[in-house]
C-alpha cells in the first residue's frame, strides 16, 4: 500500500479516470459524462506514486438516500483492498441518518455484504442494438411533448416517487445533460411521466424514465428509439422489468443483465413500486 495515495478527485483527473473506464471496457464514460458524475456527485480514489489514477468511487447524496457508484479499480492494483477502502472513505462522507444504496457489479458484491450492504432487490438491464418502434402499441390519450425547465416541479414529484427521495439539483443538471427529454400528458393536461436521454459512446441511456401506467412508459420509450438511430440502454428496477419485459422483447430488446441492488442503514427500497421507473443510471439510481 506504500505506494498508492488515496485522495479526493477533480475535474482535473478525467483524464486518467477515462483511461481507467477505457481499461475497464466501461464505454459509457466519456468526458461528458465523467463531468456529470464529478460535478453531481463526490468522489474519491488512489493514485500511484507518481500521480496516476488507478481506482475511483463516487457518492450522489439525495435528500432522504444517497448513492454509491462509479466503483473502478485498475487491474494491476487489485486484491489491495482498495475499493473497501474507497467505500468506506465515501460512507464516512455520507449523511449517517440516510441510507445508502448500490448497483453491485458480481465482482464488487463480495466486498459490499463484507462492510454490511444487503440485497434488496434487483436491477434489471436491457439492451438494443436495432429496435422495432412499431411493435409497441400505442394510446391516442397521451401527448407527449419536449419537456423544458417549466416542467421540473412535475418531473421532480414524478421522479421522486421513482427515486425514492428528492432529487431536484440533480434533475436539472441530468435535463441539460440530456440529448432528449420528454413529458406525457393526459387528456386533462397532467403529467403522467417522462423521460431524460442521454447519449454516451456506447448508446442511448433512457433514464431516469417515470410513468403511472405501462402505456405512457410505452408512450415514451417509442417516442426516444423512434428518434434514435443506435443502440440503447435501459436499467429498471425489478417491478418494472416484470410488467415491461414481453413488450420490450417485442421492440427488439434483450435483457442483458439483473443486477443486486444493494443497501446499507436501511432495509427496504425507498421507491413507489406501483410506478414505472428506469434509473438514471446505475451510478446515480
């Protein structure tokens, strides 16, 4: 251990952190969105002697729960015990009335339940690289229109809900952040869901996503992959993916992964189970 150096991360270090997600084959993490996960959240790592980056982890703390995400660790520094480190550095940092929560990687699980995080639930991760709009059946009830700053307070009561807590800082940055973004209406002019996506290098990440009912959830996905050319994602906690699973089959998805979920001072999800929800991304929730 003498020659790593744990420190707190910058916007100075993205590039070392994008070699690092480079090494990692984690595609999804690009200048673009290394700032928004440094800039939204805190975070933490080691470096070698010599200053490079080799491990990072970060926390988005909410309102009433806080995050854990972006867990990397160099291959060439691994069995050191840093991630434990990096998570318990991060867990010290956090509100220690609120819970904390993670999507665990099969690697990292190990080392969660060893600091006290238990399962809760599963994500589930589908995935894209050509999809069929058409086969998602539609209502002519629901309009759908570009969501704009006016339509925060309902995004905000929507995704917290979801979310489980209050996220309104984070709901601004991740809507500039966006490349799509979407509100559903019903008949009576109120907000039923909607929809943030996100472009990275690898794909379309639609999330976070909210929505009463299977239909505006359709609704929306078939607005988002109409526009969309490439390959997209979609990370959904488990009750979701259960009513979702045939349609999105349909529309040419595969589900690629589930995921725990795990927690710590805690013992239950924090989100409305009767709505529909895809994370924002694994690293935020």
């Amino acid at each position: 251990m003498a020659d790593v150096i744990q420190r707190s991360l910058t916007l100075d270090d993205i590039p070392d952190l994008m070699a690092l997600s480079k090494e990692v084959n984690w595609p999804d993490y690009n200048a673009e969105e290394l700032t928004s996960l440094l800039t939204n959240g805190s975070f933490t790592g080691f470096t070698t002697a010599t200053g490079q980056v080799i491990s990072c982890a970060g926390i988005f703390q909410y309102d009433k729960v806080a995050s854990i995400g972006a867990v990397i660790v160099s291959e060439t520094h691994r069995g050191l015990g840093l991630a434990r480190k990096m998570i318990d550095t991060l867990l010290r940092q956090s509100d220690q009335s609120a819970p904390v929560v993670l999507t665990a990687t099969v690697q990292g699980r190990p080392v969660y339940e060893k600091i006290g995080f238990h399962t809760i639930g599963f994500i589930h991760t589908y995935k894209a690289q050509k999809t069929n709009p058409l086969a998602l059946q539609m209502s002519d009830k629901i309009h759908l229109s570009p969501a704009d700053e006016t339509h925060l307070p309902s995004i905000e009561a929507l995704d917290e809900k979801g979310a489980g807590t209050n996220r309104s800082s984070f709901l601004k940055k991740r809507m500039e952040r966006a490349s799509f973004r979407l509100i559903a209406q019903n008949e009576h002019h109120e907000t039923i869901g909607f929809a943030f996506g996100v472009e990275t290098p690898a794909n379309l990440l639609i999330g976070p996503l909210a929505a009463n009912d299977e239909q505006t959830a359709l609704a929306l996905i078939q607005s988002l992959i109409s526009s969309y050319p490439g390959a997209i994602r979609l990370d959904m906690q488990e009750e979701t993916a259960e009513r979702l699973h045939t349609s999105l089959i349909e529309a040419g998805f595969t589900k690629t992964n589930a995921a725990h979920f795990m927690m710590i001072r805690g013992n239950e999800k924090q989100n409305d189970p009767a709505l529909l929800y895809f994370l924002a991304s694994q690293a935020f929730s």
